[in-house]
C-alpha cells in the first residue's frame, strides 16, 4: 500500500512485473502483484469530509496545502477525533504531528508538541482549537515579517536609483543590503539625499560604521 499526496500525479510502475528487466520473456510465469495506490490530491475534498472516518480524515490533512487550510480542515476534524477509538486518537495524534511539524518553525513545534501530548480524547475541542491558535499566530507573524521585507526591499530599491542618479556609484549598496534594522536603513537612506558627493556619503557610512 504507497500514501501518495504530491500535486503531480504518481507515474511509477504498479506491478512488480513491470519493474523487472526483461519480464516479457517469462510471460505468465513470473510472479507478480499491484500494490493499493492512495493518491491523495486526487481525492475531492467534499468526498473526505463526508466520509468522517480516521482514513479520511488523514487523507484530508495530507493534502500539499497551505497554513490557512490546514487551519479550516483541523477544524473540521473534531467530530471523527471525538467518534474514533482511543487506540485510532493516540494514532491519528501521532499522524498531526508529523503533518504539522514540517510546515511550522522550532517554536511553533515545541507548542504543537506540547499540545499533542497534553491532550485527550475528551478535550479534541481544546486541542483542536489550541492547533488552530498556533497556526493562527504563524500565520500573522508570516505576514508582517512579508510586509517587512517587502518595505525593506522597496528601499534598498530606491535607494540604489537614488545613488545611480546621483552619483553614478553604486558601489556601497553591497554593505548597506545587510543592514537588518529598518531606523538604520532610513536614516542611511537620508544620508544619500543630503550628501553632495559620493565622498560625503561614504563619511557617513564611515561614522556609522558601515564602511
């Protein structure tokens, strides 16, 4: 049996006949067997939330998916977690952590972790709810850490014109690209509006340490 979720679909052999160099010359007396393929991405979605079963349920969290919807669809799995045996919760437990695991950074994976082990089958709704807080915060941090980059990739980009128009040297833009604070970055950015040559510009970059 091969779990399968990637987004292309599975083209390797399925019989063990097909694997071996030259079977044709056997014909019906070689040995052969088809394993089960489980293609994920090929199931529909509306057909495994229906099914409510711990099979269905794992397929459905298995999908190449964003943080966002494995949110949505950890949500929707609290009833099967409620339905199942205790055997099937500490199973299914076990197949969320390592769903989640590979998609979070090291904190957010030390609080799924602790969550997973503190939780019992009688509290899915908190554990439940507790996953989808996690993935929440992830979510919010990724976007304001995007927002960051993007601003600072906005000025180093201004930046850089400002310096080729004005002094036709670009020369310092390798140092200032590694600059990390967003208030120093503004005010290097201001030190190229106020300077009257490349000179006095690299002076500036000198006191502050940046040559």
């Amino acid at each position: 049996m091969v779990l399968y979720n990637g987004k292309n679909r599975w083209t390797a052999y399925r019989n063990f006949r097909d694997v071996l160099c030259g079977s044709e010359l056997f014909g019906e007396n070689i040995i052969d067997f088809r394993y089960i393929l489980f293609d994920i991405y090929r199931y529909d979605e509306s057909q495994l939330e229906s099914m409510t079963n711990m099979v269905s349920t794992i397929f459905l969290l298995d999908k190449e998916i964003s943080k966002e919807d494995l949110m949505k669809r950890l949500r929707l799995t609290a009833y099967v977690l409620k339905k199942i045996t205790p055997e099937q919760f500490d199973i299914l437990k076990i197949w969320i952590r390592s769903i989640m695991k590979p998609r979070l950074d090291d904190e957010s994976k030390v609080k799924v972790e602790e969550i997973l082990e503190k939780s019992s089958q009688g509290e899915v709704d908190s554990m439940v709810s507790n996953l989808g807080k996690t993935i929440d915060n992830i979510i919010k941090e990724g976007r304001k850490e995007g927002e960051k980059e993007g601003k600072k990739a906005g000025l180093l980009q201004g930046l850089e014109k400002l310096l080729d128009i004005k002094f036709s040297d670009i020369s310092y833009m390798s140092r200032i690209e590694r600059i990390e604070d967003e208030n120093t970055l503004n005010s290097v950015f201001e030190d190229a509006v106020k300077s009257n040559s490349i000179e006095e510009f690299r002076e500036k970059l000198r006191k502050r340490k940046l040559n």
